[in-house]
C-alpha cells in the first residue's frame, strides 16, 4: 500500500459549507479562478493535522467546522506507528482517520481513529503524514533562523537522536547556571533571607508540634465545653443502675428466679445465660461510670490553655502550610536551604564546577554535531546545484556558510546561513538579500525535492509554489512537482497550464452564489475538461481552437515526460 490521503471531508470552514474529496496515488493539480476556495482546502487541511485553530474559520452562521481526513501510510512508516502505540491508538491496515472541530465557543475537539487526542498530538502525527508547501514557507527560507533547522532536516536521522540528547543536557545546563546564578546575587540579598529563614526556623521549633497534638486539643476542648452535659448524663445514668431503686436490682432479681428452673428446660437454660450476660455487663458499666464520675472535674483553666494553644496553631497554618504535618515539612525544607545559605560558597564553588563539567560535555555534543552538518553541508550544497541547473538556474552558486562565534544554544554551537549567487562574477550574498520571488520558488521546489527523498510523509503539499515564472522555467517545476509524486503522493494548487498538463488527476474547484450565500464546489475534470481548463490558463477568459490545440499538444508532450521520467 502507498501513502496517501485517501479522502478530506470539510464542513462549515469559511466558505465551504460541505465538500467530500477523494483523492488517489501520483499527483493531482487544484486549478481554478482566483477566489473559488483552493487554498481554503489546503487551510482546512493545515487545521486537521493540528494547525491553530481560530473560530474565524468557522463559516459565516455556523455554530461549529468539522474535518476529517482518511489517510493510509506505509508498513515501513515506523515513525508513524510508534506514535500511534506509545498512545495507545489501535489501527487496522495501516490507516488512521484525523478528525477535528472547532465551535464558536471556542471548544477545540481532536480525534485519531475515534479516540481523543491532544491539539499536540495530532501535530505530531500530522507531521509525518502531510507536508505542506506554501509560500508561508517563503518567508521562512529568507529567516536565517530557519536555515540550521533545515539543514538537520536534510541529514535526518543521523543527526536527529544527536540533537535530542544535546538538547536535554542544554536544558539541564540552563537550569543549573540559573541556580548558580540565584546564588551569586548580591550580599545583602542573601543575608535577609537567612535571617528571615532563621526567624521561621526558630518560631517553628519553639512550638514544639507533633502531629497528634492538634487532634487530642480539639478532643480536650470538646469534653470540656460538655462538661455539665457529661457529668449529669454520667450520673444519671448511674443512679438509672444502681440507685434506689435501681435497674440492675430488677435484673438481679429476675437472674435468681430464671437459675430456680434453668435445669428443667434447654429453652429455660438459654434465656437464663442471657439475663445472666446482661446483669454482669451492665454491673461493670456501671462501675466504669463510677470510675468516671470520680474522675471528672472542671478545671477552668484548662479550656483557656486550650484556646490559646489552637490559636497559636492557626497561626503557624496560616504562614507555613495547611496543616501541622506541611509545617513541619516545611520547616526540614528551610533548615536545608539554611544550611546552603549558610554555606553558600562552597555550594557556589559545586554548582560552577558542575557547571565546567556540563559545558565541556555539552561543547563535545555539539562540535560532534558541527562536524556531521559541515559534511551535509557539501552534500547539500552539491544536491541544490543539480536541482538548480534542472530549473534553469545553470549558473547559481549555492553555499551553506557557518558564521563566525561558537555559542552553545538550543540547537548547538552552529549558526548557518543559506548564501547564493545567481549571475556570473557576482558575490555571494544571503539569499534573504539576493533572491526573487521567482529564485525562491525554485529554491524552495529544489530543498522539496531533496527533502522528499530523505522524509517519510504521506502526503507532500504545494499551494502555490509556482509564484513568478513562466515559459521553460515553469515546464521545469511541473516536471520536478511530478518527479516528487513518484516517490509520495502530491497536491498542487497552480496557476501555470504546465503544471496542470503534468498531473496526473485534475480538479477544478468554482465558488457559486445560492439564496445569498456563497459555497466553493469541486469536481474531478475528464479529459476533454481537462483540456478545456488547461485551454482557459493559457488564453485568459476567451478559449479558442487554436488554445485547445496548445492544450491538447501541451498535455500529449508532459504524456511523454512522464512516460520517459517512469
């Protein structure tokens, strides 16, 4: 099986009220009059595989877009299938299906194979199904910030686990010289905060907690502000026992008379055990009332005592933690921290040779990684040229430079800027400062080109790529687009009849207006269509005989292309 998207559903997304795409293997063309909704295909797409998400997509009236997309991938696709285990996604055949929606109220909804997903994940997955193509990505090839990254992108895995690695000890770097560098700020700093740790320390100590008190407190206070309550119930219960008369007499007596007959029946034997059972019990209740009432007394004081013990425990909860057993652990928190301060430089003088050690490995990390992008670099640089001379830039002279000033950053000790010259004699400058709208196009089709064969996606995107040329400069992008739908599955928006003559599956996408609203309509074009559309981009409005015959010649030569690049 190949990777393909195999079907987009679109619904509600600007102004697209409802479209259903079925798309096949090889390269299909989007061709249509400016304004029908071609690149609001590609927009919808960019959102299901995780784009940002915004309710102005949302088309005029509708509470809620929905998208959903059926993509298949390769059995080689690990990459693919690893995301998909690690979060517990099952899949059949190799397929997935993205879905997504988005509501006015701002509720963002993503779905892998029914189950839900973070905005993050889909990216993720999403990445690795679809690259996207436009001329956004313009803008980013004339950043030199884009520049290292694209370069690692091109060298792949070799350099991919490298970077992680590096970047984790980076991280741990940073975290570390900001502690060095809390730690190295001023005196009087400093010595405020070891003696405001000490302040807490020794209120904390000097109260002494242990975590029962507050409950055993709690308990005391309670008897004692029920003490009358529980001295006249004690009392009265004991009289109720054994006062005059009392109710353990009764059962005494009712004891004796059932022991007279207990041996003349089993039933008599049984009901004497349990009036037996009920005296002796109730005899030592009583006695433990008694005890209890010998024990009891008032100490006014006491509740007092109790109060302003509680009240002094509050107070701690409310400065240090929520409850006794937080204080106390805060307390062991800033005794550590204390004894930091206290000794802050010999801590100091651990953190910097900590410090030493961590950027001398970082430093190896990354001139290992300087010296694996220096030697793409030639190798990149040599790919560009041939894809240049393919797309009539004969005499450019492409160079990945590596500026001067080795700093360590998140990405290495590496900067790096793309530098071209497209005419004879002239020097190189950076391609931000030299390049056209039409150089860029190309360049940006050459690193396309390189890049598909070093990425496994399912699909490769291009909205508009073609921005700028003409005559045989556009016959040679169309056969480089073609050439990336041999290896991956291509969709191209396009201005130019010689991209559309190359594709292999045409759709012509119109807008038309119903009861005041306004909706894009797609439909796959048959030959004479084809021939008919390809007729309308070469003349204009008007098509004549003679364009269909350019038309029909134009789409009979890219026939022969393709049969030849096969």
């Amino acid at each position: 099986m190949k990777e393909v998207l195999q079907e987009l559903t679109i619904k509600n997304f600007a102004i697209i009220d409802s479209l259903a795409l079925s798309f096949e293997e090889g390269m299909t063309v989007l061709t249509g009059e400016t304004g029908a909704g071609k690149s609001i295909i590609f927009d919808a797409l960019g959102l299901l595989i995780g784009g940002r998400g915004s309710a102005d997509f949302i088309r005029h009236g509708e509470q809620r877009l929905e998208l959903q997309g059926l993509f298949s991938f390769h059995e080689t696709n690990t990459a693919c299938k690893e995301l998909l285990d690690e979060n517990g996604i099952e899949f059949n055949d190799n397929e997935v299906i993205l879905e997504r929606s988005l509501h006015k109220s701002g509720k963002n909804t993503c779905r892998i194979n029914g189950k839900l997903v973070t905005t993050t994940f889909l990216r993720q997955l999403g990445s690795r199904l679809l690259d996207i193509h436009s001329q956004h990505e313009h803008q980013e090839l004339m950043d030199e910030n884009y520049h290292l990254p694209l370069l690692d992108r091109f060298i792949g895995n070799k350099i991919a686990k490298r970077l992680e690695n590096y970047q984790t000890a980076y991280e741990n770097y940073q975290a570390l010289q900001k502690e060095w560098q809390n730690w190295t700020k001023n005196e009087q700093e400093i010595a405020r905060r070891i003696d405001m740790l000490h302040f807490q320390q020794e209120e904390i100590q000097n109260a002494e907690l242990t975590l029962e008190e507050e409950d055993q407190l709690l308990e005391q206070k309670t008897l004692l502000m029920n003490f009358e309550k529980i001295n006249d119930s004690l009392q009265g219960a004991y009289n109720a026992l054994l006062g005059e008369p009392g109710g353990i007499e009764y059962i005494g007596e009712a004891m004796q008379q059932m022991q007279s007959v207990a041996d003349l029946n089993t039933d008599y034997q049984a009901l004497t055990e349990s009036v037996s059972s009920s005296f002796y019990i109730l005899e030592d209740a009583a006695s433990q009332i008694r005890q209890s009432l010998d024990q009891l007394e008032y100490q006014p004081g006491t509740l007092e005592q109790i109060e302003v013990r509680l009240n002094e425990l509050n107070q701690l909860k409310r400065k240090y933690g929520k409850t006794i057993e937080a204080i106390i652990q805060y307390e062991e928190t800033i005794s550590t921290e204390l004894e930091k301060l206290t000794n802050s430089e010999t801590h100091i003088d651990q953190l910097e040779e900590k410090l030493a050690k961590q950027k001398v490995a970082l430093e190896q990390q990354a001139e290992e990684m300087t010296v694996l992008r220096k030697k793409a670099a030639l190798e990149l640089e040599q790919q560009i040229q041939a894809e240049l001379k393919e797309l009539y830039m004969e005499k450019a002279v492409f160079q990945v430079q590596f500026l001067e000033g080795k700093t360590l950053g998140p990405l290495g000790q590496d900067h790096i800027a793309f530098y071209i010259t497209t005419n004879p004699g002239e020097p190189l400058k950076s391609l931000a400062k030299v390049a056209s709208g039409g150089e860029l196009s190309r360049m940006m089709l050459a690193l396309k080109t390189i890049f598909s064969k070093h990425q496994s996606v399912t699909s490769i995107i291009f909205d508009e790529v073609d921005t700028g040329v003409s005559g045989r400069v556009a016959q040679a992008i169309a056969e480089k687009i073609y050439g990336v739908s041999i290896g991956s599955q291509v969709l191209c928006i396009s201005h130019l009849p010689q991209v559309a003559a190359m594709a292999d599956h045409h759709y012509y996408i119109t807008k038309h207006t119903e009861n005041d609203r306004t909706s894009t309509k797609v439909e796959i074009l048959e030959e004479n269509e084809k021939i008919d559309e390809i007729s309308r981009m070469i003349a204009g409005i008007e098509v004549t005989e003679l364009t269909r015959n350019h038309a029909r010649e134009m789409i009979s030569q890219a026939g022969k292309v393709k049969t030849a690049v096969k």
